[in-house]
C-alpha cells in the first residue's frame, strides 16, 4: 500500500546541498560559451526537488509522482545533469 514516512538523512543532505550549491555557484548551470544550460539545470532541479521531498519523509500517494520524486529518479537525475556538465565542460568521465 503506502510505505511509513520517516526522514531519509542523506536525501535530504542532497536536496539542500543542491539548493544551495546551485544558488551560490549558479555559473554550474551555463555552458562554456556562458549560456544557459537549461537541460543541466532541469536535471539538478529535479534532483534537488526528489531529495527534498523524500528527505523530509513524503511520500506521494499516485505512482507518478511517487515515481518521479523517488529516489532511484533522484540518483538517475542526478548522474544525468552531472555526465551532461562534464560532457559539456570536456571532463572526462
């Protein structure tokens, strides 16, 4: 049915990290040509969004969105905005 909510410790570290590395260092998120880089910043977004809600200890009840905040999801967003910011940047991975 619904799993207890209980507080996921390194979840949330994620989420708040995220929040604040973005808002201090947000030239993260541009290319090398100093644009925008809108698919790293949906994915860390993303990322950011799943560990703070899974870190606090909701849970969605309908599977999308449980699904999307989940943190399998999280960790693949993660990875993803991270493979894409070294790609861009030449960083070997």
């Amino acid at each position: 049915m619904s799993e207890p909510a209980r507080t996921r410790p390194l979840a949330l570290l994620l989420g708040v990290g995220l929040m604040l590395g973005i808002s201090l260092q947000p030239q993260w998120l541009t290319t090398p040509e100093g644009l925008a880089d809108h698919p790293a910043a949906m994915l860390l977004m993303w990322a950011m969004s799943a560990g703070l809600v899974r870190g606090v200890g909701f849970v969605p009840q309908h599977w999308l969105p449980r699904w999307l905040l989940g943190l399998p999801a999280m960790a693949l967003a993660l990875l993803a905005a991270l493979w894409r910011m070294a790609s861009l940047h030449g960083l070997a991975i």
